[in-house]
C-alpha cells in the first residue's frame, strides 16, 4: 500500500513539497521562514498580483493526472498575466488535501507545477499546506509590468475591433490541462499592437465578452459566423465550454492588418480572429449568454 | 429563507465582495481586472510574500461567528509579516464555498477581514471564488521590508536566550479568533532589540520551539517552569494547545534587561519572558514534543 499524507506528516510534507524548488537570484528567502523575501520589481515597473484555485470535482476530476493538476493550477494564473501583459515572477502554492491522500499524488502534482514554473521563469517561494475533504491547489502569483504598459479590460473605445487569438471550444478534451499560458505572445501584442483592451477567456466567451464589453461601459456587437472553431466543435461549445485560455483583444479599426501578421509571425501559432467589435454605448441588442458560473444554477 | 451563493450566483458574489473594498494610493488597479497592480516597495525595500489558510472543521467550526472567521484569515498573515519584521501592504483572499452558503455568512466574513485591514493599512486589491464541500478562507499577503532589516528563524547563535511576549495556551477559549497580531510590536523589537531570530507562535511551543533551534542547527535547552501560562492553563496546554501567535525571538545573552523595560514601555501588554536559550549543536536533549500536525495521527 502507498504512503498517505497521514502516514508521513505534515513536517515530511513539507520537505517533500520545497526540496525540488530552485530558486534564483532574486528569492532572497524562500520557503521555510515565516514569509518569503524576494526581490523588488525593477525600475519603472509596478508589480502584480493574481491567485486562483482549482478544486477537484469543479476543475479537475480525481482521475486527472496529477502532474497535469500542478501543471494546469500555475498555467491558469500564467495566462491571467498573459491577460496583463505582464511578467510572472515568484508563487505561493497552498495544498488543501485529505489525509488519505497518497503521497505520490502530492508529489506528482507539485512535479508538474515545478516543471511550468521553470520553463517560465517563475519560483515557488512558499506556500501552505492544510487538510480538508477535497484536493484543492490555490496559486499566487507575484510578477511585475513596466509602468503604464499593463493591459486592462477596461479601455477599449467605441469601433474597436475585438480578436481572439485561437480557436475555441472543446476544451474538456484535453486542452484545459494542457494549455500554453500566452505570456510572451502577449507581452508581443502589447509591444506591437497595443490593445485598447485585453483578458483572458477562461469562462467561456458567452460570459467573458459581455464581460469585457461591460468593463469598458461600452455596447457589443457580436459576428458569430467568425468565431473560430476547434475541429468538431460548433458554436455552442465554443460560446460555452470554457477554458479556452485564449487571449481576447480589442485594437482600434485603424491598425493596419500587416501589424497583425508581423505579429502572427513571431509565434507559429499565434492567429487573429475578428469576431466583433465595441460599440458606442451599453445596448440591449442580443449578445452571448450563459458560460460558467461557480455559484448560479445550470441554465 | 435567507438567500444562498446559488441564488445569486458568482457575479453578484463578486460585487458584493468587492464593493465595500478600500483601496489607496499604491493600488493602481484593484479588484475587477485579471490581475491587480500595485506599486512596488519603497526604495531600499524587498518585497514579502505569505500566503495561510483557514479550512472550516479545522481551523474553525460552523458556528464560529462570520465575522471572527474572516479577521482570523488575515491576522493569521499579519502574524508570519511580524514575525519577519515585515510591513503587509496588499491582499489577495480565495473563498471557496458550498453554494448552499449563505450570502450573509459571506457577507460578514469579509466585513471581519476589511475591518482587520483597515486596521493595518492592508488593501485587499483581488482574489477568487469558487465552489467546493466546505468553506475555506485562504488569504496571499505581499508587502515590503527594509533591505538587510529582516529577521530569518535561523541566524541565531549558540548561548542566544528565547524570549515569547506573551502568556500561553487556552487559545480555543477564544483568544486564536481575536488576537492581535504583533506586527507594531515586531517593528519595534526588530529596531531597539535586533533579534538574532524570531517566529509567530502558531502549531504551539512544542513544536516551533524546536523548529527554531532547527532551523539554526543549534541544540535547545528549554526552562519549563518558566514558560508562562495563561490564568487556569496548564504547561501542557502551554505547550500543545498552538495558536498563540505570540513572538519565538532570540537576544544575545549580552543584552540589557533595560532595553527590554524600553520596548515593553512601549506596547503596555507586550513582555519578554525568557523560556530557554540556544545550545552550540543540536542534542537528543529532551525537547517538547507533540503540537499540532495538519496531517500527522494524533500523538
């Protein structure tokens, strides 16, 4: 039979857990102290700072590989910084688990999110570990943005065109454990293009372009026959499944379309899809609805 | 029938959340964007990170009042920023909730919290929801400490005497719900005494008191008839009971009682009651054992 959390403890644990981190130049204490210290953002920046949390049974299943939860639990946060075009630095990682956890499960999750974290430059420089009824992963995440050059959601104007930059729908086939955070891609976008706007599209964009459209007070007009599909899906899922962690941008209809494809061709796969545009003023006129809601009853 | 997360769903959580929120100068961008951002530490700071979580059935029961749960999440973090000597400046707080909670339980776990920060001068400029099958209250702290001026768990020295600032056990009677975490207090000690080391008092004295020595690779030599306890306490609750959240530190042996009268002088319920020192190598000499393990059987 395999070691559980229970049969170890919470001090092996946390060994297990922090004795693989590497850390850099900039953690100037990491795990094991009360607080982590690290370096500040560097000149002319701002820093930044987003958390997120998946649990098991809303956004993985207890089959889901565990390296893939880790993985998936930092990406998400990556692609959030994607949505701001901005740098990630150091995480926090906090493990809720049952005591019949097996250790090896734990293990493979953190592999997992180790493994995103150096291919992105980013460090675990603490974290917390407690029981409870289901596996829960929550990651923080500090980084930082260049003073005046991070990407709301909330500047876009009236005529700005709105892009997604991939295909969407079907996520649950694999991608939403396995998605590339758009981080450099975004941090192009913003050099290149300059949105008026950006996010990323997590809850479906049934539910995030109102949502983007709302944050700039602005009306919405939708062009569902662009919007682009993953193969097999139809529109439906592409409004509703989620997790499509695509970025979703909105560039003044001035910019010529040649920036767009200097831009696509620094990232093979990097696309620009017009699927709307903004317009001058909230309406009632018929936009997307439903998407994922954490709280609210099915539809 | 009071209204549940699923009558509203999760927008309506979010705004009502995030409504009352202050911020201040330093928040760039608050709650409501896929990242916040902040400024960055004062210059000739380093940034602090320290993330802790409260997970109902463990850390607090269903009756607890809301809004005690709430102020216990964030005092918990301002505890770990004392113990370093840190200044907590921004939060991020995840609620994940069974959608049959009620909105006013949630209401009032973040009134506690707001309250708490307003106290502080901590902004809480994000966070996240979601669903699971018991609440937990997990809150990320970033914040600031002058360069050099930290104090680690682990650069003590042989011959350092252990000093707690206050009376132990009992906590549950109430006190692990409203202590006041010592974050004024630390900064103080940290410029008039220079601690060689210091942590929060918070799995009991059992087990942080080894985990200093620990962390110093230094042996412990503890005075139990020394320890002091709180009115109707025993020495083992002392010991065992956790949840303090009184400071662990360490002085030079070289130190003037004076300079301790001038610190308490300042903090008139602040005191340094000495409880052991340090020994040149760690020892099997006997050491409290036991306290609290999240994951561990019981003792």
């Amino acid at each position: 039979m395999s070691a559980t959390l229970a049969d170890i403890g919470e001090d092996a644990l946390v060994r297990l857990i922090t004795r693989h981190l590497r850390q850099d130049a900039d953690v100037l204490l990491g795990p094991g102290d009360d607080c982590a210290v690290v370096r500040p953002p560097p000149a002319k920046h701002e820093q930044v700072l987003k958390t997120d949390t998946l649990v098991e049974g809303v956004h993985f299943t207890p089959t889901t590989p565990p390296r893939l939860i880790g993985r998936k639990a930092l990406a998400r946060v990556l692609s959030d910084f994607a949505a701001m075009a901005a740098t990630p630095r150091h995480a926090l990682v906090t493990l809720i688990a049952p005591p019949t956890t097996p250790v090896a499960r734990v293990r493979a999750i953190y592999q997992g999110l180790s493994r995103l974290a150096r291919d992105f430059g980013v460090c675990v420089v603490g974290g917390e570990t407690s029981r409870g009824s289901q596996l829960i992963l929550s990651v923080s995440m500090s980084g930082h943005v260049k003073t005046g050059k991070w990407i709301t959601r909330s500047a876009a104007r009236p005529g700005d065109v709105l892009y997604v930059t991939g295909r969407l729908g079907g996520s649950l086939r694999g991608w939403h454990l396995r998605f590339h955070p758009l981080v450099k891609e975004a941090a192009a976008i913003a050099q290149h293009l300059r949105p008026t706007a950006m996010m990323d599209l997590s809850d479906g964009l049934a539910r995030d372009l109102p949502r983007l459209a709302a944050s700039c007070g602005l009306g919405l007009e939708w062009w569902p026959e662009k919007i682009p599909l993953n193969p097999g899906c139809t529109l439906h899922q592409a409004l509703h499944d989620g997790e499509d962690y695509q970025l979703l941008l909105a560039l003044p209809p001035s910019l010529r379309t040649e920036r767009l494809a200097q831009v696509q061709g620094l990232f093979p796969r990097l696309r620009f899809f017009p699927i709307g545009c903004l317009l001058p003023r909230p309406s009632k006129a018929p936009a997307p609805r439903g998407g994922w809601d954490h709280f609210g009853r099915s539809p």
